[in-house]
C-alpha cells in the first residue's frame, strides 16, 4: 500500500476548503484527519515529504499543516520547495514543544504560522480559519481595522477618518502587516520585506519602525490591540473589526 492516501469526504458538501496534513504519525494524523472531515473540509495526508511534494505540484490544496520532522524530504525542506515555486498557499508548520529555532527557521523560509505539539485542535481549527479567512481577504485594496482605514492603492492611512501620514517605512510595514493578519513574521522577515536584502538593517531598525507605526493606529500604544509583540520571535498583526 502507498504511503499516501487521498481522501475527500466531507460532511458538509457545500464545505470546497480542501486542507492537506503531512505528519508521519499515524494516530495525530488519523485525528487531524477525522476532525477537518468532521468540520467539512476536504482533506489529503501524506506521511512523508516526498510524497508531499509530489501531491502539492499535481493538486495544490488551500492549505498545508506540514510537520517538521518527516521521513525523506523535511518540513524545511517541502516548506521551501513550496515558495520557490511561488505557491501562495497558507502553511502552518507542527512543531515539538520549546524548539525556538525550529519556529524561527520555518517562518523565515515562508510558513505563516506553527502551532507546537501538544496542541489543541480547537486552537488549530481556529487558525487555519483564520489563515483561509485572511487568503480570502487579501485581495481588498482597501483595509478596515477598528477605527482605522488603509488604501493600498492610494497609499493613505485614515484613522477616525481624519488623513494620517505614513513614512515609506512605516507604509510598507503596514502593507506587510494588513496581507498577513494572524501571522507570526520574523524580524528578520520583516527586514527583508520592508527594507530590502539589499540593504543593511538591524532589529532594532525594525522596533523602531514599529514603535512609531503603533503611536499612528493603536489607541493606546504601550497596550497595543493590533501589533503584537512575539517573545524571541518577533510580531503578529491582528485585525479587529471595524465599527
């Protein structure tokens, strides 16, 4: 018998999220399996990266829950075969508990989130509802958060309507942030995407650019409500709705 299987029951027809799980233990895997079905996505498994990347290149899914530690071809490794192919998929990477390096390195080769085992599925649920609500979204030029109003295409921040001037920096950090909501990013992601490879950036460059971006769209910046600091990793935007 093949190593991987594909499955496309669902309870809800109406449900057409397809989610593909890569973990070589069969019992989490036979979990995470029953519960999408159960929540009505479409799901495909695979147990090992080979396997995985041979699945992803004929069927792209909507979203990836990839495990780092898989036979033949690591999660490192399917995690950067996916971007350089420029596959746009969200990709959440399962992780041992207390591995630091491991969630820095995954999110720098382009996941969007991990979530470190043990773990509970409800939590797991909610961020890959989260991810597949953030894909649908991203497409808006137009971006409301609480009181606040970012035009992509004009280039202009509105905060309680009132026009609020951004320096590039802060534009494109804001950029980044709104395209990513829910998404733990690096600072070294952060530099790359905002300052470019090209150009010699440090953290604290990317701190600063925060601390002012924050005084300009949190009501109370010291008790941030969208800019989250991540402890030794970096920072996650999470967007309220507006009203």
């Amino acid at each position: 018998m093949p190593a991987t299987r594909r499955t496309s029951q669902s309870i809800r027809p109406n449900h057409d999220r397809h989610i593909m799980i890569v973990e070589d233990d069969p019992v989490l895997l036979r979990g995470l399996t029953d519960n999408f079905v159960d929540e009505g996505y479409q799901v495909s498994t695979a147990t090992d990266g080979q396997d995985a990347i041979a699945m992803l290149m004929s069927q792209p899914p909507d979203l990836l829950l990839l495990d780092v530690m898989i036979p033949k071809v690591n999660g490192y490794d399917v995690c950067r075969r996916i971007r350089s192919e420029n596959m746009a998929l969200p990709i959440i990477m399962l992780t041992a508990k207390g591995q630091e390096q491991e969630i820095v390195r995954g999110l720098e080769l382009g996941a969007d989130d991990y979530v470190t085992k043990p773990f509970g599925i409800h939590e797991l649920l909610a961020r890959v509802g989260r991810l597949l609500r953030r894909q649908s979204a991203s497409n808006q030029t137009v971006v409301k958060f609480a009181n606040c109003e970012f035009d992509n295409m004009a280039h202009t921040l509105r905060v309680d309507g009132v026009l609020t001037p951004l320096t590039t920096k802060e534009y494109r950090l804001l950029e980044l942030f709104v395209s990513n909501p829910h998404r733990a990013l690096t600072r070294t992601e952060i530099m790359n995407r905002v300052w470019g490879r090209s150009v010699i950036a440090s953290s604290r460059s990317v701190d600063r650019c925060i601390a002012t971006l924050r005084a300009k769209i949190e009501p109370t910046p010291a008790e941030p409500r969208f800019i989250h600091t991540i402890r030794d990793v970096g920072y996650r935007f999470e967007m309220e709705p507006s009203g």
